[in-house]
C-alpha cells in the first residue's frame, strides 16, 4: 500500500472545482483502506485494488453534485431529522442480510422449493456480484470527499450502490416468488420480469437511491450502477435457477407419490463433497490474498445451507428428483419459519462480529462449520411435515 499512497503522493493534486476528489482526502481513504479492510488480518496487497477512474469521476461530478444538493437540502430542512432517520430505515430494509433469511426459510416449509431455489441463487449471486466491485474498485464516499454531509458514517468504497442493488433483487424476488406460489409460473421462474414487476423494481429502487444519496454516502451514478447490477443479478440467479431446477422433476402438475427427504448412499458422498468444498472456498475468502468479504461467515454460512440442502436432498444423487411447488403453509409455519432462519442468522452476525473470530482464521473457520452444520441439521429437520402426495 505504500507505493500506492508514493504514487499519490508524487502527482499532481486535482482542484477543487473539477469535480473530482480533493486530493488529501484521497490519500486519507488509501491510508484507511490499508488499516481496515477484513477484521482478522491486513486487506489484500494493493495491485488488486483499483481506484475509480478520475476522468470518469470528473465526468459525472456535474450532475452527481446537483442531484446531492438538492436531494440532501431535504435533510437540512426543518424535518431534517425525521428524513435521515427514515432514510436509515430504507436502507436497512435493503441490506444482504434481509435476503439471506429467504431460502432457508422457504425450504423449512417444504412445500416451497421451486421459490427456495430461485430465491437461493438469487442471493448467491447478488452476494458475489456486488462484491466483486467493491472489493476491487475503491470510490471516496462522497461526504469523505467534502462534496457532501455526512449522516452515516460508512468506510467502505461506494460503487456500486448494494442498497439499490438489494432494492432491485427484492423487488423482484418478491413478486416472482408471490406468483410462483400461485402458480402463475408454475416451478420456472420467468427470464425478465412481468410489466408489474418492473414498476416495482423502479419504485424500489428510486427510493433505495434517496435514502442513500440524502445519506451522504452513494452519489446519484453509483445508484445508477447499482441499478443496472441488480438487473444482471436477477437474470444471473434466473438463469442458474432455471439450470438446476430443469435437472429436476416438478410435481405441481401431477399427482404422483413425493417420496421422504432420505440420505442415499449417493447423497451422502455429495454431501461430504460439498460440505470440504465449502469449507475450502470459505477459507480462500478469509485468507489473503483474497480477503474477499468481511461478512463471508454470516453470508456463505446461509447460502450453503441452502445450496448443499437442495443439491443433496430435494436432487438426490442416484436417486428420485423431486421438486414441491404446491401446498399452503399456515400463518404460524410462516412465523416459525421465519424465527428459526433469523436466529440462524443471528448466529452468522453474532460469530461474524465476535472480536476473537476477527482474529483468527482457524477460529473463524470452526466458527463456519459449526453454522454450517447446525443451519442443515434445523433445515434439515424443520418441524413442518413434507406431502407424501400432491
């Protein structure tokens, strides 16, 4: 990282006036971004991050100042602090957390799995491809860089917006989801979304980028980027959920018997498989050079869950395929469903946050293990009885 801040160091400074950022905050975001980064260990060596292109910045500096100025005059004004405190509370209904509850919910129900499925490589994509910019392209937030107030203090790099992004899947995980259940898709959720759908990703997101931009931590092109990935991010987790799920054998159009949730032999070889292969990729991600997430145990934690559920159970190998996309489940399924998959994930955020996992890597990977297989085992024994017939 020292070359990194040399190189500033040793350029000419950018003005003011050319919209770019003042050039001493630069190098105190470069000097931050050595000193935090991921809890248990320095971030990844400097040549695998990028800063945003300076000419690009200058570019849209333009219309990105005025859409911050008069956006964030509405929390300068006398319900100033009503504004922030809900812009505060669109944002956190947009966080990869609230996602991440989604298909280990649906699975727990076990009449939904055709909406588990897609909702699980929805968020698995989303996971990865929000944080592949932000990992390796750095962008001052706009109150570190004096061109706006700040009212939430966030260090990490702003493009693009993964609130608009999280805006974007939601909206539309959950209206294809609702139809799904209703068998207006039967169990292949749609490639694009329904004219509906598209009226409340909009929605969605132009609030999403309110409350970030009135914030003072995203300026108005990161939520246009972070629009245009959520898109890419819902057809990605379409496309592999369509994959998987034309592997399996639907069960909403016929009346066939729908055998138990059972371990085969085959099944259980995947199982330990997939159970090394996640432990590994998990330890690629907290290891440098990677460093890729600091929320890799509270994410990969929940999505394996689901991904190794699925691929063991519900597309057994050597066995029969059979996927549930009938049934009802009652209001207090619902609600216990929806305990059990938000103490799992408290439990991700509480190991994710404990100072003495931060610390260590052999420590954090136990930590992965034990979420991991406590997150199967009430999965896989969810209370909630699977249909013998449909």
């Amino acid at each position: 990282m020292e070359d990194l801040l040399d190189k500033f160091s040793s350029s000419a400074p950018p003005s003011a006036s050319s919209g770019g950022p003042a050039y001493s905050q630069l190098v105190d975001e470069v000097a931050d971004l050595k000193a935090t980064g991921p809890p248990h260990h320095p971030p990844a060596d400097e040549k695998y991050i990028s800063l945003f292109p300076e000419s690009l910045d200058r570019t849209l500096a333009p219309l990105d100042d005025a859409i911050m100025s008069v956006v964030q005059s509405a929390a300068r004004g006398p319900m100033g602090s009503t504004v922030v405190m809900l812009a505060k509370i669109g944002t956190v209904c947009t966080t990869i957390e609230v996602g991440l509850t989604v298909p280990v919910m649906l699975f727990m129900l076990r009449c939904r799995d055709c909406e588990g499925i897609y909702a699980m490589y929805v968020m698995l994509s989303m996971t990865i491809l929000t944080q592949l910019p932000k990992r390796f392209l750095w962008r001052v937030r706009p109150y570190a860089s004096g061109r706006a107030e700040c009212f939430s203090n966030v260090t990490t790099s702003c493009f693009p917006s993964r609130a608009v992004v999280g805006a974007v899947v939601f909206a539309n995980l959950a209206h294809t989801i609702f139809h799904m259940s209703s068998g207006a898709y039967r169990c292949m959720p749609p490639w694009f979304p329904s004219f509906g759908s598209w009226c409340l990703i909009f929605a969605c997101a132009l609030l999403a980028s309110l409350c970030r931009i009135v914030l003072g931590v995203h300026y108005a092109s990161d939520c246009l980027g972070g629009f245009l990935l959520g898109v890419v991010v819902n057809l990605v987790g379409t496309g592999l959920a369509r994959l998987h799920m034309s592997s399996c054998r639907c069960n909403s159009a016929d009346s066939s018997e729908v055998p138990p949730l059972a371990l085969t032999v085959g099944s259980g070889i995947l199982l330990v498989a997939l159970l090394g292969a996640s432990v590994v990729s998990v330890l690629l991600m907290l290891r440098p050079p990677l460093v890729f997430f600091r929320k890799t145990l509270h994410a990969f934690s929940m999505l394996f869950v689901a991904l190794i559920f699925s691929l063991v159970f519900l597309c057994p190998a050597g066995g029969p395929s059979y996927l549930l996309n009938e049934g009802s489940a009652t209001v207090d399924e619902v609600i216990i469903a929806c305990f059990l998959s938000g103490v799992l994930s408290a439990a991700g955020m509480a190991a994710q946050n404990h100072k003495a996992l931060k610390k260590s890597i052999p420590k954090s990977l136990g930590a992965f293990v034990v979420l991991l297989c406590a997150g199967l085992l009430v999965v896989a024994t969810s209370p909630f009885p699977r249909p013998s017939r449909l």
